[in-house]
C-alpha cells in the first residue's frame, strides 16, 4: 500500500528529523522536537518505508540524504510511503 505523507514549511535547519532504517529507508522513529515531529504527520506512517520525496525516487540513504539537502526552507515537503512488510520489517 503507497501513501502520502506531507510537512511544511521545511526548516531552514534542513533537517527532517526521523529515524531511519538504513537497510530499507524504513521510518522507525521521529526525534522529538524535530521538524517532523512538530510539522508533518509523517509519525502516522512509523513502520512505512520512504520511497520517495517531493515526487523524487529515493532507494537508499544517500538518496534520501540528498533529496533532504534539496529541499527548500519553508517549502511543503510530500513523502511517497510503502507499507514494509511483517517479514521485512526492522524489529530493533
């Protein structure tokens, strides 16, 4: 199942602010305080893998990190989420 996530404006701090894993880019947590703690309701879809953001493909961390990078000081940010599966999914 694909959903979208969206948060804005983005910081000028340029930083999401969720926990990752690097494996799969699966959301595992949100730091609080963070941008997306306080701007997105991105901590809906913990458990969900990013697939993409602001309409660009991202498969792993590096991409992710320069999607981030990309983004724009108060700009509206829109995530494309997977569901991961039960099997796939990170336990820790």
């Amino acid at each position: 199942m694909k959903v979208e996530a969206t948060g804005g404006p983005f910081p000028e701090d340029g930083i999401f602010g969720f926990k990752i894993n690097p494996e799969n880019l699966e959301l595992t947590g949100i730091v609080p305080g963070s941008w997306a703690d306080k701007n997105s309701s991105v901590q809906s879809f913990l458990g969900y893998r990013i697939t993409e953001v602001n309409g660009i493909r991202v498969s792993n961390e590096q991409e992710l990190r320069a999607a981030e990078s990309d983004c724009k000081s108060k700009e509206i940010i829109v995530f494309t989420l997977t569901k991961v599966s039960n099997q796939k999914r990170n336990t820790r």
